[in-house]
C-alpha cells in the first residue's frame, strides 16, 4: 500500500470515528439512564396497576386510579406529607441558621483540637443510624421529646449539620479575610459584613449544601419509624402502612412512594446547575 | 487630612492567635517603642525586609489589630480604642480584597452606601476619583474580569473615595510584574500629589519607597532604624542595617582591621593584599589594630586612572549590563562591586587600583552595627 493510500485510509477512519463517538456515548448515557431510572418507572407502573394485575410484567395494561383514591382519599396522607415537609423544612433551617456560624467558625478562628471538632461533626455522618437509635429512643422517652416535631428536627441535624458544615466551610476559606475587614473599614457593622459580602460569596455552597441536606431529611427512615409513633408520621413511614397483616397493597405502596419522591426531583431538576457547581467548587478546595 | 503621630507603640502577639491575623507565633513584640509623626499631607514609606513590623503598625492604624501598648492620634483624636470605621482611614490592601460580586462601580460605592450617602454625591466621588486611576472604562465589570493591574486600581480608588484623612497602601505594587508596577508607582505619586492626603505605604521594595515617599521609616525586628528623607536614609545611614539595606547593588560592607603606617592610617582586609587609605576626616577617632566594618556604595568605588597609594588588586567578574558595567574585585573572602557608567573594559585578572570616595565612605561598629561619625 502506499504512503497515499494509508493516509486517505487513516482520515476516512478518523471522520467515521467522529460520526461514531457522539453515537456511542449517547447510547451509553441512555442505557445507563434506563438502568438507572427503570425502578422508578417501575413503581410509575405500579402505581397505575390494580392489585390483580401487580404481578405480571405486561407494560399494556387497563391503567387505574383506584390505588390514589384509596391512599389519598382513604388515608391521612396529605397529613404525613405536610409533617414530613414541616421536619425536613425545618431540620434544614435550623442547619442553616447554627451550621453557616459553625463553618465560619470552623474556617477562621484558631482554636485548640479545631480540626477534632470539625472531624466529630463530620464522624457523625459516619456512623449508622441504627448505632445511636437506641439510646436516643430511651433519652426521648425519658425527656418527652418522643413523638414530637422538635425531637425529630433535633435528631435530623445528625444528618443535615455535617454536610452543610463541611461544605460551607470550604467556601468561607477560599474567601480573603481582607474582603471582611476592607468591609468593616467601610463603616459596616459585623452582621452587615457577614450578609452583605459573606452570604453572597457562600450562596452556591450553601443552596446546595441545603438542598441536598433537605433530601436527606426528606428521605429519612430509621429515626422518624423509631421515633415517631401516631401523632408525627413522615410519608417514609406512612408507606409502610399499606403493608398489612393478610396482604401488601403493591399498588397503594407505589402511590405513596410516587408521591414522595415528587418534592426531590423538582427540587433536583430546579438546582441540577447549582448542585454540581455549588458541591464541587467548596468541597475540592476544602 | 490629617497629621499621624505615634507615641512609644508596642505591639505583642499573644501566644495563642487568631488566624485571621497575621502568622507570626513568637511571644515577642512585632512592634517596640515605634514613635513617629506624620506631618499632613506627607507621604511616608515604611521600608523593611519581611517581618520586621511594618505590615503590623499600618494594621494598626487601621483599627485591624489592637495596640498593645503607646498612643495613636490622627488629628488630635487618641484613635487606640476607636472603631475602624471611625478612623476616617482608607485602606489598599495587598491581595486586593474587592468584593467579587459586586461591579467596580459598586466596589466603590459600597463604602458610601454605608454611610447612607445620597446617590448623586456616590456618583460625583466615583466620577471624581475614576478618571484620576484610569479606571473609566472598567466601571461595569466584575472584579473577577480584571487583571492584576487594573485589580490594584479599583482598590486605591476604593480606598481613596471616600477622601480619607489617612490613606495606607499595604505593599500596593508587591503582586504586580515589573513594567505595571513602575507605571502604577507613577499613578499613585500623581494620585498623591492630586488629592495631597496624608499617605503612608508599606514596601519592602526600596525603590518604591525611594521614589514615592517625602519620608522613609526603616524598620527591622520591630524597631525603627531610621527616619528620614530618601535622600539622608542613602547618603547618611544611621547604621549598618539601613546601609545595606537602601540601595542597589546594595552598599559594599567589609570588616577590616586599620593599621597604623607611618602618618598614615590604611584599611586591610583579611586574606588580601588590598590595603587604602583611611580617609583623613576619620584620623582622630581612629587607632592602630581597629575593627571596624567598612561601607562604600559601589559607585563610590572608582578605578584609578594614574598611579596611586592602593595595592593592585585583580579584576574577578566583569559585567556589562547596557546603562552601567559592574566591576569585582575579590578581597579575602568578599567580593567588593562597583558600577560605572563610564564606558570601559577590563578582563578577568586584569589588575587595577581602587580609590574609595572619601567622602562617602562610612565606618560602622562591627559589634553594633551603629554608624562611627566623626
């Protein structure tokens, strides 16, 4: 073969592969996409089936209401969903409100067993939740906090403190200190230092650090099915209700869930931007 | 405008420190017994190697770190207890500081807003000060969208706005490359020379304090060495710190024990053969078998032309570097430089003579290092 010949060869090959690159990876993504997404479609499905026809894995199928008559008609479960968002709304403002503090704390001041500190909060992520349940159970019992909104919003910055924390931190110590003090020589008071030119500059990590502490809250089991009984159910609990003694109603299950994880993808759809930028940018340089 | 006046300041980190503030740790003063005064509309250089307490007392002034012990007055207001905001001070800080959300337009109106003054008055400071720092045309972008240069603009004009009795420029130029940096030192004397407000600028860059400052402060470990006029600090060095310190090439220093030969006096250097005259003004204080430290700038050093008394000595490095050649002679251990503008060539080894410029050259205490007048 020629020099020639190999050449044109080589370039064909090359514009095929551009053709076929942009190919592949989108019928990668997909797959993935449908790997990834298919339990969800799943329990989409489900939802719509009668109990009769939850077993087979016919996609046509006659689809019914009946199932969301019967949970959010039959049931209370408008009233877990509103609890549900009352604690993870509320577990997330009170990380924020004491969190933002801690991290400034965290990233400006020099204190004794400073870096221990910051490691126990981020240890309590470490730990299951399973681990602590118990003695936390009899605690509450003992102080009343059992079965009571604050008990669980108190209980849940276990979850929602240590990310927001870390996160925020990171971004309070890419910001100059000198930025602080020019404002404080501009005649602005400590508080208006800290809105005006702190809060704008640690407003990506903190969104999104909140965002994802409030779908952790959100999707929380383990404390609110131990610690709650009947005055205080969030919808994660709720769902386990239509699992009775003779049969499990498949369907209503799928319903609830579907429901549940409505507020999440809005809220994940919304901030897919932020997230990923607001994470990544604080967390590598912290 | 404003006087400065400071009365027997001391400054002391704790042992345990914030981190905001500073990285030194020793329990020692960062500042001891500072006193000095700034007339109004002065423009003063403190000049010192890194750590040396400069960076500290302008800190100071600005209401940063607190005052350990002495008194500050701007004006005639004891300013120890008072609130930054309440200095009347602006400050230019070294990295900057600007707020990256906000437009240089806002940057600088950030402080007036502060102040609730009204939009209009904002607006006539911003056009006033804009044009004065060549920032015109960077007025609606973000301070992430500007070069070094144009960075340390927005923040002297920050500082400046607000027409602040005293202005403090915390090693403005330090960041910058080479060629900004000798335009933007232009600026700020054209700037100073403008507004004429009480200036004072931290360096370590002797040359920014040379050509900036009326006055220049010498610090070093926290002490003042020296205050005086650019000129005075480099004809006149009150000691051997502030001799080597000002002036590039920096000022030869040789220890050198004199001897006594017949009726005259000569400098003799260990390990070399060179040997000169001791200048005459010096021959009352000075004895056989003295040692002293020796200071010459190099271009007081000259390279006789006919026959003196000096011992040849051979040429070490030769450099021609275009506007001056540089010229070293090794004597002992040393090198001894001198520079000339005179359009000359000398090999390596090549021997000559050396005459010191009588009346430039400076004796200094070899244990303390303080200058030994006549």
């Amino acid at each position: 073969m020629s020099n020639h010949q190999q050449l044109t060869d080589s370039s064909k090959n090359k514009s095929i592969l551009k053709i076929l690159e942009p190919i592949g990876r989108n019928l990668g993504l997909t797959l993935f996409a449908m790997f990834a997404l298919f339990p969800l479609v799943w329990m989409v499905i489900c939802a719509f089936k009668s109990d009769a026809q939850m077993y087979n894995t016919v996609f046509v199928f006659q689809p019914t209401l009946e199932n969301f008559r019967a949970v959010l008609i039959g049931t209370d479960y408008f009233k877990a969903f509103f609890q549900n968002l009352v604690v993870a709304g509320g577990a997330v403002i009170i990380t924020v409100i004491a969190g933002v503090p801690c991290a400034y704390a965290l990233a400006r001041y020099n204190f004794k067993k400073k870096e221990d500190v910051a490691f126990q909060i981020l240890s309590f992520k470490f730990a299951p939740e399973i681990m602590v349940i118990l003695p936390i159970f009899l605690i509450f019992q003992k102080v009343g906090l059992y079965d009571t909104f604050f008990g669980l919003i108190w209980v849940y910055q276990l979850i929602t403190m240590p990310l927001l924390i870390w996160v925020v931190r990171g971004y309070f110590e890419d910001i100059s200190v000198e930025v602080e003090q020019a404002a404080q020589l501009d005649g602005y008071t400590w508080y208006e230092v800290f809105f005006k030119t702190l809060v704008p500059l640690i407003k990506p990590g903190m969104v999104a650090a909140a965002l994802l502490a409030f779908i952790f809250a959100w999707n929380s089991f383990t404390f609110p099915l131990i610690l709650s009984g009947f005055k205080i159910q969030t919808i994660t609990i709720t769902a386990l209700r239509y699992i009775a003694s003779d049969t499990v109603h498949y369907g209503q299950v799928a319903v609830a869930s579907t429901i549940a994880v409505l507020p999440e993808v809005i809220v994940a759809l919304f901030i897919q931007k932020h997230l990923v930028r607001g994470l990544s940018f604080g967390a590598v340089k912290g | 405008m404003a006087q400065l006046i400071l009365k027997n300041v001391f400054k002391r980190y704790d042992g345990q420190k914030k981190k905001m503030f500073q990285k030194k740790k020793e329990n020692d003063f960062a500042v001891k017994d500072v006193s000095y005064e700034c007339k109004d509309g002065e423009f003063i250089g403190i000049l010192g190697p890194s750590g040396c307490g400069k960076s500290t007392s302008l800190r100071m002034m600005a209401g940063l770190e607190d005052i350990t012990a002495g008194e500050m007055y701007i004006g005639d207001v004891l300013i120890n207890d008072l609130q930054p905001k309440d200095r009347n001070i602006g400050l230019a800080f070294e990295d900057y500081a600007l707020y990256p959300p906000l437009t240089v337009y806002e940057n600088l109106a950030f402080n007036m807003r502060a102040k609730k003054k009204s939009e209009q008055e904002i607006k006539k400071a911003i056009d006033y000060v804009a044009p004065l720092m060549k920032i015109d045309d960077l007025l609606n972008m973000k301070p992430p969208a500007l070069s070094g240069g144009q960075k340390q603009r927005v923040n002297i004009a920050r500082a400046i706005v607000r027409r602040p009795g005293l202005l403090l420029l915390d090693e403005p130029l330090s960041h910058l490359d080479g060629k900004m940096r000798q335009q933007l030192r232009q600026e700020i004397k054209r700037m100073h020379h403008e507004i004429k407000c009480t200036t004072i600028i931290v360096t370590h860059d002797q040359m920014e304090a040379m050509s900036l400052a009326d006055r220049i402060i010498i610090m070093k470990d926290g002490e003042i060495q020296q205050i005086g006029t650019p000129l005075e600090v480099y004809d006149d060095p009150a000691n051997e710190f502030v001799a080597g310190f000002i002036g590039e090439p920096p000022m030869n220093l040789m220890s050198s024990t004199i001897e006594k030969q017949g009726q005259k006096f000569m400098f003799t250097f260990e390990g070399s053969l060179l040997q000169v005259e001791v200048p005459r003004r010096y021959n009352k204080i000075v004895k056989d078998q003295m040692k002293v430290t020796l200071g010459v700038r190099p271009v007081d050093v000259l390279i006789a032309k006919e026959e003196v008394s000096s011992t040849p000595v051979p040429v070490a490095v030769y450099e021609n570097l275009g506007d001056e050649r540089r010229i070293s002679v090794r004597v002992g251990e040393m090198l001894l430089s001198m520079t000339t503008p005179d359009d000359v060539y000398y090999e390596a080894g090549q021997k000559v003579q050396l005459i010191f410029h009588e009346e430039r050259t400076h004796l200094f205490d070899p244990e303390t290092g303080e200058r030994i007048r006549v």
